[in-house]
C-alpha cells in the first residue's frame, strides 16, 4: 500500500507541477497524466488489474490531492464495471464516463436528459437509463452533449437522449443502486484527499505568512481554526475508511456498504464547507483569486460534495435506516456490520 500511495504521489505531483499556470476553465483533459496512468496500470485498476476498493482509494485520494484532470473514478469504478455487467464492448484503453438518468418508456424508446455527465467529450460514454421497471444501458456519443463545467473547471455536460429499447441492454435495477453506490463512494474518497490538500496549503500558509512580526500559526485564534479544520477533516477520513472496509469486505452491492457509504456521504458533506470556508479566510485576500492553487482543492470538494445525491439526501436515508431498525442503537454505533477499519 505504501508503495502504491508514493507512487500516485509521485505521478500526480509531477502533473500538477507542469500544469502549473497552464490551467483554465473550463479544464482541459490531461492527457500526460492519463498516459502515464495507464502505462503504470492504475488507470483501470480494479477492472483490469484486479485490485480492490482499499487499491482504489489510495489512486483516487492521491490524484484528488494533486487535482488530477482526468475522469479515474467514472472509468475504472463506474463505466468499465458497467460495461461489465451489461455485456458490452468498450475501449481496452483510454477514458469512460457515465451519463445516468432517470428516463421514460414511451412506444418502445428510452429518452430523457441526463445531466452533470463527467468529462463527456474526453470519454466514451455509457448511459445507464433508469426507468421503472429496469436500468437500460448502452454505448452513446457525445453528438448531443451540451457543454458546461462544475465550480472546480471540471468539464460537465448534459446529454438528450432516445434510442430504442431493443438497442439497450436491460439489467436490474439493483444494479442502477450500486452505480450510484459506488459513485458516492468514490467522491467521498476524493474529496478526502482534497480537503487534505487544502489543509496542507492553509498550514503552510499560516506559517510562512507574518503578522505583527511573528507567524500567523502563533495567534491562538489561527490555532483554533486549524484545529477545527483538522478535526472536521478526520471525522470525515474515519467514515469514509469505513465505507472502504465495507466495500473491501463485503462489495459494493451489500448492505454494508450501503450503510457505510450512507454515513460517509453525511459526515463528508458536513465537513466540505467548515474545511473550505476556514482554508480561505486563512488565506486572506490571496485565497479568493482564482489563480491561487487552493482553489484547485476548495473547489472540487464544493463541486463533488452533492454528485450522487446530496448530503440532505443522504442524511434523510440514514434517519430511515434507523427508524427502521429493530434496534436504532446498534444502526447508530453499526454494531452488528463488525467492518475492520483499515488505516486511511
């Protein structure tokens, strides 16, 4: 584990530094860093290299630290595993992502709109349709795409569809579940490592940065606020290790995971704004210029915060989940999953 997380440091801080001064918005795919992803074969690491869940949080927390451009996640986690259980042929290499949707069955034709798709022009897309009675999944293009981008520069687009039924593969819809499980799984993950990154830049800076002729560290209400950072940091690192540990033990389609993916989505998105609104003020004037590579951290994790489904959301399903318990303690303390939490 150790000498995988040097390694994607170590990619990823090489990208970083020569994307130095070279970004814009919307973000342009970086196609070094993936080329290099691919030659050291993490691009595709649990479809193609047969790792697991804890594998894949190091190359995911890693590359979100160093604000990778590239779609990771929705290619090895969502679309490859997809395309896997529809059946389908996709590309042995380069970029995936995911249009998913609710959509409607009229005289035999799937359509809807599918909205926030990830870096839709720098990927082959699958759209996974989600209609009553099943999840229809296929190969489209992006001739369709509306163009737009997240708060982070991140590409985003919409996509119109309607294609026949017969031309979709139709699976259950326990399988739309677990896309959407596993898409919350990993922006957890990521956004860990960018309010990590975040931290880091706020440390540096308040030590560098003098006032009244001593460090801005040394003034007890700078501690206070770091200190708050870092606990809110930590509180969201622990769940999402939990979420790691369950998805690890028992996979992303159990009820483990559910649950651990439930809590991490609530303790990650509670933490999202307290990180970030205390990295900026920290930073004084210099933290609110676009320019300034904090923003490159702050805004990713504002922009992941609510992709499948929101923190309100998720907080609403845990509160059912304990209602609905026979006993609502043991839902609370999560008893009776008996997850190991590895170190993350």
């Amino acid at each position: 584990m150790n000498e995988l997380a040097q390694l994607v440091d170590d990619i990823g801080r090489r990208s970083f530094e020569a994307r130095l001064g070279k970004r814009r918005l919307p973000e342009d795919f970086d196609e070094a860093l993936w080329c290099n992803l691919e030659q050291a074969g993490l691009a595709r690491l649990t479809s193609s290299q047969e790792a697991g869940p804890a594998e894949a949080a190091i190359v995911l927390s890693g590359l979100a630290r160093h604000a990778g451009a590239v779609p990771v996640a929705e290619t090895d986690l969502l679309a490859a595993w997809l395309a896997g259980e529809a059946g389908l042929d996709v590309p042995a290499d380069g970029p995936l992502s995911v249009a998913a949707a609710d959509a409607v069955d009229v005289d035999g034709r799937i359509h809807g709109t599918a909205r926030d798709v990830p870096w839709p022009r720098a990927s082959a897309v699958l759209l996974a349709a989600r209609t009553a009675e099943a999840l229809h999944v296929t190969v489209v293009d992006d001739s369709d795409v509306t163009d737009g981008h997240n708060l982070a520069g991140e590409p985003r687009g919409s996509l119109s569809f309607d294609v026949p039924v017969e031309s979709a593969t139709q699976l259950d819809l326990s399988v739309a579940d677990e896309l959407g499980r596993r898409g919350a799984w990993a922006r957890c993950v990521q956004i860990v490592g960018a309010m990590d990154a975040a931290a880091d830049l706020t440390v540096a800076h308040t030590r560098e940065r003098k006032q009244f002729g001593r460090p801005l560290s040394a003034f007890q209400a700078v501690q206070h606020s770091l200190a708050t950072m870092a606990g809110e940091i930590e509180r969201a690192r622990t769940a999402t290790a939990l979420a790691i540990a369950a998805a690890s033990d028992y996979g992303f389609g159990s009820a483990q995971a559910d649950y651990a993916v439930t809590v991490a989505k609530v303790a990650v998105g509670r933490a999202v704004e307290p990180v970030t609104t205390i990295a900026h003020q920290l930073h004084g004037a210099i933290g609110v210029t676009r320019e300034h590579q904090l923003w490159l951290a702050t805004m990713r994790a504002r922009s992941w915060v609510d992709d499948y489904g929101s923190t309100a959301q998720y907080a609403r399903r845990l509160g059912r989940m304990t209602l609905a318990a026979a006993d609502p303690w043991d839902v609370v303390v999560g008893g009776s999953r008996q997850i190991s939490v590895p170190d993350y």
